[in-house]
C-alpha cells in the first residue's frame, strides 16, 4: 500500500496528519502552522523525515514552512495530491444567498480554497482534500457554516463526504468525536462517494459500517497509556485542588450544570476528550489512585501524547506489553516531545487522533488515488 503522492499539512499543529500521510506513502512539500511551540516540535520531529521541507533560503526564512496562512501565496506552493488541513472552526458572514467560496473571505477556510482555486488555475488541481473539524462544526451558526463550506468545494469542482468519528473505536482509549470532510476532484476522480471507516475490529481490521461496531472494536484500556508509577507519583494533584474539584462538582450539579471533574482507572475503556485547556488543571481526565490512599493524578505529557496515538517512549510503560501495541509498536516513529510540560498538554490537546487520521488516509489512498 505505498502509492507515493504529494501532500501539504495545513493549521499543522504538532503534525498528526503528517504522521499518517507518510505512514501510507505520502511526501509532505509544504506545511504551515503560526504557534512558535508546534513550529518546534513539529520540525524536531519531521526534519529526519522530510528535511526539504525546513529548507531556507539565503536570508534563513522557510522555503516550505510556512508561519502564516494569511501570507502564502500559492505559485511558491509547490505542486500537491492531497491538502489536509484541521482548520479552525469560524462563523462565516454569510452574505445573500451564495452560500459559497465569496462568502468565506476573512475566514481561515477561505485560505484552502483560494489556495486550491488558483492550482485549479494554473492546471494543477489537488486530487484530494482531507479536512478535519470539531464535530459542533455539523450544527455552529444552524449549520450554516458547513452548508457554506460544501458549497464551497462544489463550486471549486469537487464531490464530498463528511462524517463524525470517535478515536475510542480506533484503538486509542479516548472518547473523542471530529467531523471529517473528504472530497476529490470531480474530474480527476470518478466516485459518488466515500465510504468512511468507523472503526477497528479486534483483529484488525477495518469497521466499513456504524452497525459493525456493535460486533466489538480493538480493546482499549485506560492503562494501556500509563507510565510506570513510579514516574507517574509526581502528577498526584494536592489535597486543596482535589477539595476544589470536588467543591466545584458539587456547585455545578446544584446549578444544573454538568462541569466538574472526570475521574478514570486504568481499568475504564476510556477516558472523555483530552482538551487544550488540559495544562491548567487536568480536571477533565483525572486518574483514580484510591486504591493506593492517594488523591487522583493527572496525566504525564508521555500519557497525553499516547492518548492521541503517538509513540512517545517516555519513562517506559506500566505494562510493557503496550509498547508493542498497534499504536507504539517500533513500525510508529517516534514522538519526541521538546517543549515544556504545559505547552505538551496544549499541543496534544489540539492534535488530531492519529489512528483515526491513518485509516483514512489508507482509504483515501484505495479509494481516491
């Protein structure tokens, strides 16, 4: 399955997408990302992979990766197969009844599209976009800003999928939903539809429908994450913030509201959706330690990163066995995290689920291509 196409990595973050596309052949020949923390990791880890694309010219400005989206101009982006692009969810000001590529000027889409109309322009179409969104992108401003968006990428000569996965059903233990939009140029490739998978199944492969996921997916436990203890005793969270969780839960259920702390063991499924707020009090995953007479910890950086599907070696595994997991097992590159710990929780909190975004890359890549 390594078909070799070209792609560019678009609001690339820490580069989850770039992970994936190489896993299954792709080269990356352009990227883009503003945060000075991402650039860093991002390069750290990519160099080895694509050194090309960190090349700079006589002055030392990246030739290829870019810092802002609002400056690329589309004739110094080389030519590419696949755009992929987790772009920031934006209200468009909708303006009459067009509903397409006019109505996202002043938005971070409009920058994919107008990036993609001026290659159809100059005869080099993109095959493919690979776009990925929260999944409150469905219903924001009454589903407004989706209904602009697929009209949009019709109006630029391209057919679309779009659906909501959850990364729990792919082998990571993580209860995480994201709407992805795949869509192929109409001329170039000749599909009605993509037929989306939703899932693992236990040996492996891929789930092609939601009722296959009732026959079981890939097992998940919390714990397949876990550093050893003795790395993870740091992370115990003081008996004043625990007092304020459980203060806080207490408040929040007396006022109706749902908000207060999330408490997992080793032995739950999963755990709820790893945020980028994670860094200031870890409260939406906190691992029950009752069983040892300590309050609840939050997650290592390491455990953060695994989470989303990284193979982040850190101090090792509480049970080795997981190093050799689907999602760690030595075929991964390795994740090296370089930036401090509450920029580590940040960016994994924005990344992308990688196991998610590699069986749609393998299926861009059968179907598509």
């Amino acid at each position: 399955m390594s078909k070799k196409f070209s792609f560019i990595d678009l609001f690339a973050g820490i580069g989850g997408f770039h992970t994936a596309m190489h896993s299954v052949g792709g080269k990356c020949v352009f990227a883009s990302e503003w945060d000075k923390n991402a650039r860093l990791s991002y390069e750290t880890n990519y160099i080895g992979i694509e050194p090309k694309l960190f090349e700079k010219n006589e002055v030392g400005e990246y030739l290829y990766f870019n810092e802002d989206i609002n400056d690329v101009i589309p004739e110094n982006v080389p030519n590419f197969d696949i755009c992929c692009g987790g772009f920031p969810c934006q209200p468009f000001s909708v303006a009459g009844l067009k509903r397409g590529f006019e109505d996202t000027r002043g938005t971070l889409f409009f920058n994919i599209a107008n990036l993609v109309r001026e290659k159809i322009k100059a005869g080099y179409p993109p095959r493919v976009l690979f776009l990925e969104n929260v999944r409150g992108l469905k219903n924001h401003d009454k589903g407004k800003t989706l209904q602009v968006i697929l009209a949009t990428l019709d109006e630029l000569g391209y057919g679309y999928s779009y659906e909501v996965l959850n990364a729990k059903f792919f082998g990571v233990p993580q209860n995480r939903e994201r709407l992805f939009i795949i869509a192929w140029y109409r001329k170039l490739v000749n599909v009605d539809s993509f037929k989306f998978p939703y899932g693992i199944s236990k040996d492996g492969s891929t789930i092609y429908s939601k009722e296959g996921l009732k026959e079981g997916t890939i097992e998940t436990k919390v714990s397949d994450i876990f550093e050893p203890t003795m790395f993870t005793d740091p992370f115990t969270i003081t008996d004043r913030m625990w007092e304020g969780h459980q203060l806080r839960k207490i408040r929040n259920r007396m006022n109706g509201k749902g908000f207060g702390y999330s408490l997992f063991t080793g032995d739950s499924q999963y755990t709820s959706t790893i945020s980028a707020r994670y860094w200031k009090d870890g409260s939406e995953i906190l691992i029950d330690q009752s069983n040892r007479g300590l309050n609840p910890r939050t997650l290592t950086p390491a455990e953060a990163g695994r989470l989303q599907g990284y193979r982040i070696l850190g101090n090792g595994w509480e049970h080795p066995e997981c190093a050799n997991n689907q999602n760690y097992n030595a075929n991964n590159p390795e994740f090296r995290i370089v930036v401090s710990k509450k920029e580590a929780y940040r960016q994994f909190g924005n990344s992308v689920a990688i196991p998610v975004i590699k069986r749609l890359a393998e299926e861009i890549v059968k179907q598509l291509m």
